[in-house]
C-alpha cells in the first residue's frame, strides 16, 4: 500500500501561514481528515484545520502542545468521524526527515488517536519553503505502530502542487530524448511533472492522442480507463491504430502503442483498464492517480469524474466538441471546442455544462443504449450531435495538453480558466466564470473521499457486455478464471445474440 496526503491550495496557506515563523523557530497544530482509498494508494484528504488558542503550546527552540489542546482536536474528530493530523514546522527547505523528539512525540500520539478515531494518526512535516513531507503511523500488532512515509503531499487550487519522497518516488533520468522539452522549462520543473501519476478516462480520438503526448513530455506512469473495443468507424480517428486492433480493448492497443514508443530510458509504466469508471475496478485506479484526463463524451462518467474531482481533491481536465452539418449537408456548419480544469478554486463540469444530471440518471438506466430511446431524443440532444474527426480531436488534445502544463508550470505566476476555439472564426473565447455558482453541490464535497465516492460504485452492462465479446487474450483469460469456461461461453453467447438483435 502507497500512503499520500492531499489538501486545498487555501488549507496549504492557513497552515504555512501559522507554521512557518519569522522568528525561525518550530511551531505545531493540528487538523482533520478523511480518507481516499484506491487500489493501491491511501490519502488523507485533510478536512479542517484546528489552529492553537492561547496556551495550546509552548514555542521554545522545540514546541509542545498542553493536554486541552489534544483534547478539542480528539472530541472534534470523534465528533466528526475523522482522523487526526499533526502538523509541525521545520526551519529548513524540501522534504523533512524526522528528529528522535518528532519521532517520540507521534509514537506517542499514535495509539491514543487510534483508538479515540480507530484511524491512524497522520504526522506532517512542512520546510521553510513550503515543501510537506508526510507519514501515517499504522497498528500492525498489540502495541506496534509502524511509520509508512508517504510518496507525495498534493496541494490542489488554481495550481497543482506535489511534494515528492525521493525514496518512494526518485528523481527522473533525462538524456539528450528530452533535451528540447527541458529546455522550455529547466529540470526542477520536469521533475515535478514526470514524477505524476496520470489517469486517462476514455481512450477514443482525444484520449489516444493525449496519452502519446503525455508519454513524449515525459510521463511514463499512466492509468489508462476504457471499456469500449476498437471498431473500423473509430480507426479514422485513434491515434496510431489500424484494421489488426479491431475487436480489440482500446487500452491495452494503445499501451502497446505507446510501449512500442518509448523513448527513455525509466520503464514505462501502464496500467490498462477495460472497465468502466462507474464500476469499482475502474473508479479505485482512478483514486491512485494524482491527475485524470476526462477524454468522455458521456454523462456518467463526466459525472462521476466531478465527484472525484472535488472529494478526493484530484484536478480533471476535461474537455468537449460540438460539431454539426449545414442544413443541405454539403458542408460544416460550425465546429468549436472547449478545454478546462475541474477541481476546487476551479469551476465545476456542471456549472460549466459539461454535463446534465437528468441525462445521468438516463445513462444509468440503460436508456441511451437503446436504439428506440434514442430515436425519440429531440435532434440537439447530446446524443444526437455530429461526430468529432481527428483534426478537430488534435486540436481539443492540444488545448487539455495545456491545461495541463498551465496547471502545472504557472509561469510568471499565471493561470487560466476555461478556453473554447471556434473553427469557423479561428478565435479562442477565454470569458468564462472561473468559480461555481454559489449553490453548487459539488463543492460542497470538498475533500469528503470515500464518503462520496463508495456510493457512486455499481454494475454497468455496457461495461460488461463489452468485455464479453473483445477478443484480447488478457479479458479472455480473466472472464473464463472469475466464471469458469462454460459459464463465459453461455454468456458470450447471450452477448452476441444481443449484439445481433441491436444492429
């Protein structure tokens, strides 16, 4: 299991502003959090901050806090069925190690918060120039409580922010493959976004040519997400795919793809998934990532990429394109498409209009895979709008790359907000509300994690009816080992059946 601390830019401020002295002394506090759990990753998502009252703690050279200050935060958290976080600073920069007195002080703290919270304690460490380093004490036996140091800290706002353990996540070897990328932005900054875990949902025209960018900026640890199989309607607009992928997994033709560039000398990591988000599998990798791409054109997903977003406080780029034909069907009529980020500071995928919660509801009941459904749709539904092509998929890719990189690189301390590009006009709208309306459910989740997300898990026969029919050996393998073969070929024949019935 891989530990990790999550929290908003706005939290990071109050707790740097409180802990970091001028006078260059320690200080301490404590805070809240929940849990995030995916696959493979645990996150504190840290909840509230409890900032020292008069006579909470001493400050002298070392800092102490009084038996009343533990008291309020350990009522709060039982309170409020959250864990407990102790903070402390350090007059020194990057990532923290820990002194024979820090160490004692959470040994000490660990069994008492365990068993007021039967969570573990989560100790945090900040340097003089804002760079966290973080650890959860676990009980592993009576009386036994191990020190897990946690692979990042990530702090989400306007910007995204990691501080890395090099131990756990070591520093990146570039040769002369990227010699022309580092040059844009020098080494500090490539190592902080080559160390990234990246998650791609959906690996249609967007998200095959995002994930071979990422791979060419020097990613080589992603998370790919798709159910669907490659068909010849799509092979005018995947990136490097041809006729030999059809019936295939998108995700596992596109690992190999991007497997067969590899152009560094690290290994390339490539998680590939043919699931859906909705179901566990898909959502639990999605949670181990510190960063998705939203390359979906449904509702389903988009909605539960929100949820993410702001629960788990992993930022989503997103993006859409809107096509259509002229009334004689001779030309195009118009052609735009928009890019942005979602996450907290950020303006939500609802109240950008990304997606409609009655049209969830629709995809969670199956109804829009339903030909006759469909038929009585009105003509502007989302259902109903023309395809995208690869130009115009390059040209969306191209705006979420910069997102991305905006997010990320900050340069001269800028960021932007939503952008839109007109094909017709060739402008790019940039005038768009930055933060949700003020009643938005969505920011209400803020840093909530599982307490959102378990509910959201459930069966999605489109999902699964997929899996049954793709000739991948790896899906093959793993439907015929959880079933057994007789119990696989009844249901891909049922699947085949409908299949047949549908077209």
């Amino acid at each position: 299991m891989e530990y990790s601390v999550a929290m908003t830019e706005y939290r990071h401020r109050l707790l740097a502003s409180h802990l970091i002295r001028k006078d260059g002394q320690e200080d301490l506090c404590f805070a809240l959090y929940r849990l995030g759990s995916g696959e493979n990753r645990l996150t504190a998502l840290i909840s509230e901050v409890i900032l020292p009252l008069s006579g909470d703690r001493q400050v002298h050279g070392n800092v102490s806090f009084s038996a009343d200050y533990y008291d309020r935060v350990s009522s709060l958290a039982l309170q409020k069925q959250c864990g407990v976080c102790f903070l402390h600073s350090h007059p020194s920069a990057g990532w923290q190690g820990m002194s024979q007195d820090d160490i004692r002080a959470e040994e000490m703290l660990a069994p008492r918060v365990k068993a007021m919270t039967d969570l573990p304690l989560v100790g945090m460490t900040i340097g003089n120039d804002g760079t966290w380093s973080a650890r959860f004490w676990v009980k592993e036996a009576p009386r036994t409580y191990i020190r897990y140091f946690c692979a990042t800290v990530r702090v989400l706002g306007k910007a995204l922010s990691m501080s890395f353990y090099d131990k756990l996540v070591p520093s990146r070897n570039f040769g002369a493959e990227f010699s022309r990328t580092i040059s844009a932005w020098g080494s500090q900054k490539q190592q902080q976004i080559s160390r990234l875990k990246v998650g791609i949902v959906g690996l249609g025209s967007v998200g095959s040519i995002v994930a071979e960018a990422l791979l060419k900026t020097g990613i080589n640890n992603l998370t790919l997400i798709d159910f669907d199989t490659v068909e010849l309607k799509n092979l005018d607009r995947l990136q490097g795919i041809g006729k030999t992928s059809v019936g295939k997994a998108k995700v596992f033709e596109i690992r190999n793809r991007l497997k067969s560039l590899s152009i560094g000398d690290d290994e390339l990591f490539i998680n590939a998934l043919p699931y859906s988000l909705a179901e566990e599998t898909g959502l639990k990798a999605a949670l181990d990532c510190d960063l998705l791409f939203s390359c979906v054109d449904r509702p389903w997903p988009r909605f539960l990429l929100n949820c993410i977003a702001y629960s788990h406080l992993i930022p989503v780029i997103d993006g859409g394109i809107d096509t259509n034909q002229n009334k004689r069907h001779n030309n195009l009529d118009q052609a735009r498409w928009k890019a942005h980020v979602a996450g907290p500071g950020r303006r939500c995928l609802c109240c950008l209009g990304q997606f409609v919660p009655e049209d969830v509801a629709l995809e969670q009941s199956g109804l829009l895979e339903d030909p006759n459904y469909i038929q009585e749709l009105s003509k502007d539904h989302f259902i109903n709008r023309g395809e995208n092509v690869f130009s115009f998929s390059l040209g969306l890719a191209g705006l979420e790359m910069q997102q991305f990189l905006s997010l990320n690189l900050q340069p001269r301390g800028q960021y932007y907000g939503p952008k839109e590009f007109n094909f017709n006009s060739g402008t790019i709208d940039s005038d768009f509300k930055f933060e949700c309306e003020d009643d938005c459910a969505y920011n209400q989740m803020e840093g909530l994690g599982d307490q959102i997300t378990n509910g959201l898990i459930a069966s999605h026969p489109a999902a699964e009816s997929k899996r049954l029919l793709n000739v991948n050996s790896e899906i093959l393998i793993d439907n015929v080992v959880k079933t057994g073969l007789w119990q696989y070929v009844k249901r891909r024949i049922k699947a085949l059946i409908k299949q047949k019935n549908d077209y």
